[in-house]
C-alpha cells in the first residue's frame, strides 16, 4: 500500500474496534505522517445518517466557522465572489454567510439541503468560484488528492478545517479524532501531509498549526493568515463590520415578492 497523499510507503499502525464490532486495521506513512485506515468496508453503515450522532458540536462549529472564513475572505479574497460550501451538509453554514452578505452557494453529495435550497452551486465545472470552503470533510475522504482535484475544478482556493494528528501520534482507539463511534472518519493529516497535498497541485499551504488550513495559490503573508483566523480578531469584526444580508434577495427569488 503506498500512501494517496505523497505516494510513500505505508506501515501498519496498529487497530481498533469501530462502530463497537468490527476490527479495523489501520496504516500510517513513513514519509509525510498521514493516517489511514483499511480500505471501509463499514461506509455504508457508517452513513446511514449523513451527520453523525455524536456530532454535538455542529451549531457551534458553524457559527465559529461563519466569522473566521468572512474575516479570512474579507483579507484576502474578493469580496464578490461567488463562493461554494463543498460537502455542504444541511446548508447552515451557507445560510449564515449569505446572511453576512457573502455570495455563498451549496453543494454536498449526500446530505439533505435544509437551509440554503436557493443557493445550490454549480458543480459542472463551468462556473468558477472565488473560494471553496471543506470544513470537516478532509478527514471523510478515502482518496484525498483525487477530491481535491474535483474541488479545484471549482475553485482554485481550498480553505479547510480538520485536526492534525497530535504531536505524539496517538495511537488508534486513544484519540478521540479517530471517531470509532460513528466510523465516518477514515483520514488523518499532519501539517507534512497537507504540504505534500498542496505541493501536489502547485499550491501553498497557510494553516493555524492545529485545525484550519488554506491551499492557494496566492501569496498570503503569514501574519495577514494568521491574524484573520484568530477567533477573537474575527468574532470583533463580525461584531464591527456587517454586511448586507442576501435574505431579501433570496426571498424575492423564491416567491417574486419583495420582503418588507
């Protein structure tokens, strides 16, 4: 087995008990550090939901998320857009940013779109968006680069969230990343991988060491990254710099009224 992110050699890393009844074996790279597990056969299974149960945190994770890509977009990025959600799930977090005024659009193979049904986004390739945005999907995906090949057929800038493996690599079962309760999680990253990744497709790699990620390939200053994803400078110019919100424009589009 050769690694699907820098083409290594990969190493058995040990097993764990996924979904309380199957012994899943699990490999790591010896070139970049990226993790994997077997091939899964247990998918099907595994999403039976798109969300998972234990994903108690989704609200929260949007609502954190919807200021850090406006602040990061508002620094680096033309404000106009248009933008897609990749792996969009219900379509929150493209309703929040629509509500900030941000031209964001929906796409997601397998989840319901509950939130933003006036927004689904064009993935034929034909329409080029500004920025595509992969939160928490990264570490759902079997084949990384061959999805991010898609996602680049849309965009040429991937902002990402997923954790990196900690420092001391835990070992399966003792992370609680490794998401054995709902056996969605079948990829894990160190930062080596995400450059590996990036280098693959000429881009550069910005990440905050521990959770979000950009691949571009615009020359960022670290500092301007590194400021535009703090949470508290982000949350401060949520609060300071409103945007117009495309609520009443998306109303009139679905009923041909105005929204007084």
């Amino acid at each position: 087995m050769n690694c699907l992110v820098c083409s290594g050699a990969m190493a058995p890393f040990g097993s764990a008990e996924m979904l309380g009844k199957y012994t899943v074996s699990y490999f790591r790279c010896t070139t970049c550090g990226y993790i994997r597990t077997e091939e899964p056969y247990w998918l099907e299974e595994a999403y039976a939901d798109a969300m998972n149960e234990s994903d108690v945190g989704l609200v929260s994770r949007n609502l954190y998320l919807a200021r850090v890509a406006r602040s990061l977009i508002l620094a680096c990025f033309r404000q106009g857009g248009p933008f897609v959600d990749y792996g969009a799930g219900y379509g929150l977090f493209v309703r929040l940013m629509r509500d900030r005024g941000l031209d964001f659009y929906w796409a997601d193979r397998y989840a319901a779109n509950l939130f933003a049904r006036v927004a689904v986004a064009d993935t034929s390739g034909q329409t080029r968006y500004e920025l595509l945005t992969a939160f928490e999907l990264f570490e759902h995906l079997l084949r990384p680069a061959d999805e991010l090949q898609q996602m680049l057929r849309l965009s040429g800038s991937v902002l990402l969230t997923t954790l990196l493996i900690p420092p001391d690599c835990p070992p399966p079962g003792s992370w609680w990343y490794y998401g054995l309760d709902h056996g969605q999680h079948i990829s894990f990253y160190t930062r080596r991988a995400l450059e590996q990744l990036a280098a693959r497709f000429g881009l550069n790699l910005y990440s905050d060491g521990r959770f979000i990620h950009l691949l571009t390939p615009r020359r960022i200053a670290p500092w301007v990254f590194g400021l535009a994803v703090n949470s508290k400078a982000a949350l401060l110019l949520d609060l300071l710099v409103r945007g117009r919100s495309l609520a009443p424009a998306d109303y009139q589009r679905v009923t041909g009224r105005a929204l007084e």
